[in-house]
C-alpha cells in the first residue's frame, strides 16, 4: 500500500532491534537510519510494501541458490530491497495523448517515480553481497515487462560470472511457476513456434528474456565500455578493489541518467586496500551525504565496518561490520582470520579491510581513513599562523601550509601548493582528474615552464595571504630548493621565526606523533581535498630506537601538503612567543 506517513516494514524491524541492542551497528549505518528516519517524516515521498514484498516472493518462489535449494530470503537483503524498490515520489509531466479526431495533445499528469537510483554497500566478506545482486538482475529482467538493459560489472569475468551463476542454476533448476513458463521449451527451437521456444535463456550474449527483448551482459569494468550506456541496472562488483583506476559508477550513471529514466546502480563491495583511488573520492561524498552536509535523497548507503580497531577482538562486535555473520558466514571463519592477522603480518591489513571494513592497504598508514575526512568550511581571517613550506622544482607538490592555532588545543590548516604546465601535461589520465579537482578548489596553482620561479611563487602566495588576511608569525622550511624563498620572505618579513626543517627521525619523531593525536581527536581541522590526499599517502618509516620519519609508499603518493603543515607546526612550537 502506498503511504507518505508509514515507517518501512522491514526497516522499522530492524530500528526495533538496534534501539533494543539486540543488534549492534556502527556509527555510519547509525547515520543512515537518521536519513530513512527523514525519509519517513518527508511528506513528498511514499512508502510502497507491496514494492519490496513483490521482490521478497519473487526471489522465495523463483529463484534457488547455487546448489539447486530453495530461497529462504535474508533480513538484509529485505532492508537492502526495501530502500532501493520501495520508495517512490511524484512528478509534474506533459504526457502526449491521442486526441478522437486525430493527432496529439499533450495531458499534465503525475508519474510516480522510483526514488532510490543509486545504492552503495560496503559490507565484509562472505555478507553474500553477489547473491544479493543476483536476485535484483533476474527480478528486474522477468518482472518488468518493458525491455531492459541490464550490466554486471565486475573487476574480473569470474567475479561477474559469480552473480550471473544464481539466475543460470535458477533456469535449470527452479520449480517456481515463471520460470517453469519462461523456460518452456528450447532456446535452439528453429521451427518458428514461439510456443516451443524458451523465452529466458542463458545465451553466448549474456542471460536473455525473449519475452521482452532483455538482456543482462557481462562489460569490463573499463570506462570506455561503460560510456554511452543506457542501463536500467547496473550491478558494480567489488568497485573498491586496488585494480580499479577509473570512476566507472560515475560513467554509468552518466549513460543512465538521460530521458527521465528510471535507473538503479548498486555498488557492492568489501573494503578497499587502495588509497586514494576513485573508490575513495565516491566514500569522501558518501560521508559528506551521510552527514547531512549533501541532500541525496536518491542515494541509498549502507557502509558496515568497526569503529575502531580494537573491536577486532570483540566477537559481539563483528556484526557491526557484517550483518549476515552466523548466517552467509561463520563466527568460527572469522576467528580463524582474526588469529591469522596476529601471527602473520602480511595478510593483517587485507583481513582487517576485507572483514571488518578497517580501510587498510599493503603499507601502514599514519592516518586512518577518517582522520583524513575533510571538515566543513573555514574561514581563519584575521588570525596568526605559522607558514610552513616544503619546496620542489620538479615533479612534487611545491607546497606551502598555513598553521593556525585554535582555541581548545587545536590547529587550522589552510594550504596552497603549484606545479609546472609541464608536470600537468606529463600525469596520467586518472591522475590528470585529480589533479583537476585540486586545481578547481583552488588549492593547486599551475605556473608556466618546465622549472618553478621561486619568486613567482613567492609572489603568488604573499599576494593570496593577503587576500586571505593571514597574519604569518613564523616560517618553517625544508631547507632543498629553499634559498631564493626564504630570502625573499625575509627581506619582506624580517629575520624572526625564520626555522630551518632538516628531514628525518630526530626532527620529525615528536611532532608527527602529536599532529596524530590532534587528528585522531579530530583537532587537525582542514577543509581541502589536496590535504586529505597528501595526509591519506602518508606513511611513516621507524627506526630501531622507535623514532620515525614521514615517507610515502610511491612515486604518485604526494605528500607534500602534510609534509609542509609539519614544518609550520614545527616553527609554531619554535616560538611559541610570537603567538601570545
């Protein structure tokens, strides 16, 4: 029944249980129920049962599992359903209609629209999460009677092959009544009896409905396949995963989103072990929406992981990060993982992402995912800073970081940092896309030439602080390729607060461990995507006497930024007389 005031059948068990503690969740589903509880209080959206039971009895009645037996339907994946085909709204539209006398005039009616087009599930290995999109690729391709295009797309063919696998053993095998009708007969049949002929079939093409002229096919997950495309489902597989370079959900929603179509992306994946991928542009965005901070309305994100590390030892808590554990996966397969990740350092960060949703790569980041989260807007006119410069003339970030004290025992940081035109021409194409958003932010400045002028630098930037009403009390610097800048900066501000930075464990040991407090605090308060990429690139060596160094784990992980704000806050703590 459609309903602009009732609370969603399945979600409203599921509030019911988290509110009781019978079932634990982490902060980011926390805030997606906070967004559902507002959809419910919206009075422009609707609530349909019959929606998300339709797909319930669809999958119970017709589908199998891979081995042959019968579908006995997940609470997940009702609530997951429920959010992607249950909500709907209404829209205004000129409808042409066949006028008695011939010809045609248009009508103003009210369409009813589905609200959810995108659903992003972050969720720990073994949740069933394939499964899941099996279901909704063959409900949407035998039950909509228009014809549809449906793609999987997956980072390997066995993993696509993987969610088409369900639907193919539910052709052979399934004893529902609509299979049993469409399956009739042989795909092969050649007398042109359209009754001796199956209707559904898996084909060379991809899995067919005849009936309706759909398909569902397998595409590389390759931008340039993707492009253009006009999908009403697509199912992304694993989009987190460190082989993918390329925005491909952003490329398909692109194709999708043309002629008021009704389209649905559902995007499933385990954590990712890749930092500063597409992947993890699409969670800074999803953070932002789950925070309030975007209206999105029409994305549906249920992001499962721990909240801290230490729940890792906390069987009670593993629920947090897959809500189908006892069910699609055994607590007994967890605990064998969790004792792996103690005595076997190499598979730690892989299980720790992969189980327990703890972004992680290959390399120990000094910053956890949520420490290098952007915060809202700030404005620091008028207040003292400490500057501090990390310079390049080459390929690197030639950055700068403005410092700020804050009330509270926290820091502000504001950063600007320039590259050459040949250094831009030279990046890779996913590269060259970063840095475009560095440089529509404001944060990156390209000058001309193949070589930095330092006074052209230095002049920017004394022009921007101006502009900004930074009021610069000291300067800290790295001492490589910093001569004419420093000259300059002190024929124009004078001697004082004027600190050499030299690199390495003895320097950088203490700050670095006190600029990770304030982050992990949440004291660190930046607003820039340039410093969120240089702060997640970051890692630090140790030596044997547990002193560390600031390092990166390759040549494309820029740093600098974070590099530069630990110099500023060095020439803070240096004269901490000036900022009296």
């Amino acid at each position: 029944m459609l309903s602009n005031t009732a609370t969603p059948k399945y979600y409203g068990e599921f509030r019911d249980k988290v509110l009781s503690g019978e079932i634990r969740v982490c902060e980011k589903i926390s805030m997606e129920m906070n967004r559902i509880d507002d959809l419910i209080a919206n009075p422009h959206v609707y609530y349909d049962d019959e929606a998300i039971d339709g797909f319930i009895k669809y999958c119970e009645n017709e589908m199998t599992l891979t081995d042959g037996s019968q579908v006995e339907m997940l609470e997940s994946f009702k609530l997951w359903g429920e959010q992607v085909l249950s909500w709907f709204y209404y829209v205004d539209r000129s409808v042409p209609i066949p006028s008695p006398g011939g010809g045609t005039k248009f009508v103003r009616k009210k369409l009813k629209r589905r609200l959810t087009k995108k659903q992003f599930l972050i969720v720990g290995r073994g949740a069933a999460k394939s499964m899941y999109s099996s279901f909704m690729q063959s409900y949407l391709l035998n039950v909509d009677t228009s014809t549809t295009h449906q793609i999987v797309v997956a980072p390997t063919m066995r993993q696509a092959q993987e969610i088409l696998g369900p639907i193919k053993t539910a052709i052979t095998k399934s004893p529902g009544p609509l299979f049993k009708f469409l399956t009739m007969g042989s795909v092969h049949n050649t007398t042109g009896d359209k009754y001796k002929q199956a209707q559904l079939a898996s084909t060379k093409i991809g899995i067919q409905n005849f009936l309706t002229n759909s398909i569902i096919e397998i595409r590389p997950m390759s931008m340039d396949k993707l492009q253009g495309l006009r999908c009403k489902l697509a199912t992304v597989d694993e989009w987190l995963s460190g082989d993918i370079k390329e925005d491909v959900i952003g490329a398909i929603e692109q194709g999708a989103d043309k002629d008021d179509m009704q389209y649905i992306i559902i995007a499933t994946s385990s954590e990712g072990t890749v930092r500063n991928g597409p992947g993890d542009e699409i969670k800074h965005e999803n953070e932002k929406i789950l925070r309030g901070e975007i209206s999105a309305p029409h994305v549906s994100i249920f992001h499962y992981q721990l909240d801290d590390v230490s729940e890792v030892n906390d069987p009670d808590c593993w629920i947090k990060a897959n809500p189908n554990i006892g069910l699609t996966v055994t607590y007994d397969a967890y605990q064998r993982d969790v004792e792996r990740a103690e005595h076997t350092p190499s598979v730690r960060n892989d299980i720790l992402a992969k189980r327990f949703g703890i972004p992680r790569e290959g390399y120990t980041y000094f910053f956890t995912y949520d420490e290098t989260i952007p915060k809202r807007r700030q404005n620091f006119w008028g207040m003292p800073c400490a500057l501090g410069a990390d310079l390049s003339r080459g390929d690197d970030f030639c950055a700068f970081a403005f410092v700020f004290p804050l009330s509270g025992g926290g820091f502000g940081v504001k950063t600007r940092s320039y590259i050459t035109e040949n250094t831009l021409l030279r990046l890779k194409p996913t590269m060259r896309q970063k840095y475009d958003q560095f440089m529509n932010e404001g944060t990156l400045i390209v000058m001309e030439g193949v070589v930095l002028d330092m006074v052209a630098v230095y002049e920017d930037l004394d022009k921007h602080a101006l502009e900004c009403g930074y009021d610069i009390r000291a300067l800290g610097f790295d001492p490589y390729n910093a001569k004419d800048f420093v000259e300059r900066f002190v024929s124009d501000h004078g001697p004082f607060g004027i600190e050499k930075v030299i690199q390495g464990a003895r320097t950088e040991s203490v700050p670095l461990g006190e600029l990770k407090k304030l982050a992990k605090k949440g004291l660190l308060i930046f607003d820039e995507d340039l410093m969120s990429f240089c702060m997640g690139n970051s890692i630090v060596i140790e030596d044997t006497n547990g002193n560390r160094k600031l390092s990166k784990p390759r040549k494309d992980a820029k740093i600098d930024n974070f590099a530069a704000t630990m110099d500023g806050y060095i020439a803070f703590k240096r004269n901490p007389d000036a900022f009296d």
